[in-house]
C-alpha cells in the first residue's frame, strides 16, 4: 500500500516542478526581450536601450550613443532603438530589485552630465520619464541632479539657461510663487502636493505634444519642467 503512495506522491512533485518551469518560461516570454539580443543579458540589453533612448533625446547620434553606452557597460550590448520607453522601464522595473533600478538611473544621470554641457528639455524629460517608470518619485532625480551638478537649458526662452543672469523671467524661488506655478495657495500637504502635479503632468506631459510643431513642443516641454521643479523644491519645503 506504501508504494502506490510513494509513487503517487512522487508523480505529483514531478508535475509541480514541470508547471512552474512552464510558467517561469512563460513570464520569461512576456518580457520586453529586444530582438537578436545576442550579447549580454536581455536585463542589459534593456537597460542599454533605455540609456540609448535618453542620450539621443538629447541631440547624441545613433551610432555615438551606442559607443558611449558599451563603453560604460563594459560590453557590446544589444541596442533597440525605437522602444516604448515608459512601458519598457515599467516592465524593467518589475522584473529587478531596487538597487538595480538605481543604478540604472544613476547611470542615465552619469551619462548626461559627463557631457559637461546644460541639458537640453526634451531630454530632462526623457530622464524624468525613466524616473517615473522606474517607480522613483521626482525628488530621486532632483538628487541627482544636484550631485552631478546639471542643469536644463529652456529653449523656449531664447536657449537661456533657467537662472542665468539676464535672464527677466527669472524661475520662482518662494514658496508661494512655487505654489502659483502648481495653481495652489495657503498651506497645502504633500498629498495635495502630488495631486496638482499629477493633474498638470497630464496635461502638459511632451509625450502629448509629441506629433507638434517644434516651437509648440518646446512650449510644452518648459511648461513640464517649470512645473516638475516647482514640485521639486515643495517637496523639499513641505515636510506633512
């Protein structure tokens, strides 16, 4: 009588072990694998395309993004171009740990700022997109922004950079100018905080503007930022 169980119990554990293999092989499928990833990981081969989507939002070349990006990983990586970058990081961000997202945008900031150069809008944004669907709130990027020591350049305001002198239509600075910028007043909680922003980042996010004229896609991005860094400085401001 002991046999039959034995075996039985045995089948059982053989079939579990084959439905979880299945499964993992599945979820392996669903994720975002870039096409001909023959060098690398596919985890590498994701993060080297999101990389790629922020350097040449900043005006990099195709070919010189790449170079610069397996140069600082260290490996010839697969690159797609052409990715759904917010669905992209959302998927990354759910297939890895913390510390691997981190890296990851520290390693985005790293890359803009070794340029040397103000950073122009469209690709503060791309960084901002990357740090939204890693799942960081925008106050992580404003750290790293301020250790790498970047700023943005507004093309909207004659390529000036926000804050330089000359500049008449100088950023907000106290608290109540930072909180018109958001279309607050009075003494508003974080939670109120963040969900101004959210109503505006709606609004005024470029992937909406994305099919503009130029000059109205500019217009849309200083207005995305204007707004990011007002929400930026609250939150270092307003603790409740």
């Amino acid at each position: 009588m002991q046999l039959p169980v034995i075996l039985f119990m045995l089948g059982g554990g053989a079939a579990l072990a084959l439905f979880v293999m299945v499964a993992m092989a599945l979820g392996r499928r669903s994720d975002p694998q870039p096409e001909g990833a023959v060098a690398g990981s596919i985890r590498e081969s994701v993060e080297a395309s999101l990389l790629f989507h922020v350097l040449t939002a900043g005006g990099t070349s195709p070919e010189e993004s790449i170079r610069t990006i397996r140069t600082d990983m260290g490996s010839p990586v697969t690159v797609t171009r052409g990715i759904d970058a917010a669905s992209w990081a959302e998927n990354y961000a759910g297939n890895t740990t913390e510390a691997q997202r981190t890296e990851l945008l520290e390693r985005a900031v790293r890359l803009v700022a070794a340029a040397g150069k103000p950073v122009p809008l469209r690709q503060y944004a791309a960084l901002l997109d990357l740090s939204f669907g890693l799942g960081f709130r925008t106050d992580a990027l404003a750290r790293l922004r301020e250790a790498y020591g970047f700023d943005y350049i507004d093309h909207a305001r004659d390529a000036r950079l926000r804050g330089a002198a000359g500049d008449v239509r100088r950023a907000p600075q106290r608290v109540d100018e930072l909180l018109a910028v958001l279309g607050l007043s009075g003494a508003p909680n974080r939670h109120e905080l963040g969900l101004a922003y959210r109503k505006l980042v709606a609004k005024h996010h470029p992937d909406r503007f994305h099919t503009a004229p130029p000059e109205q896609r500019d217009a849309a991005a200083a207005r995305f930022i204007e707004i990011t860094r007002a929400y930026e400085k609250l939150l270092f401001m307003i603790r409740d």
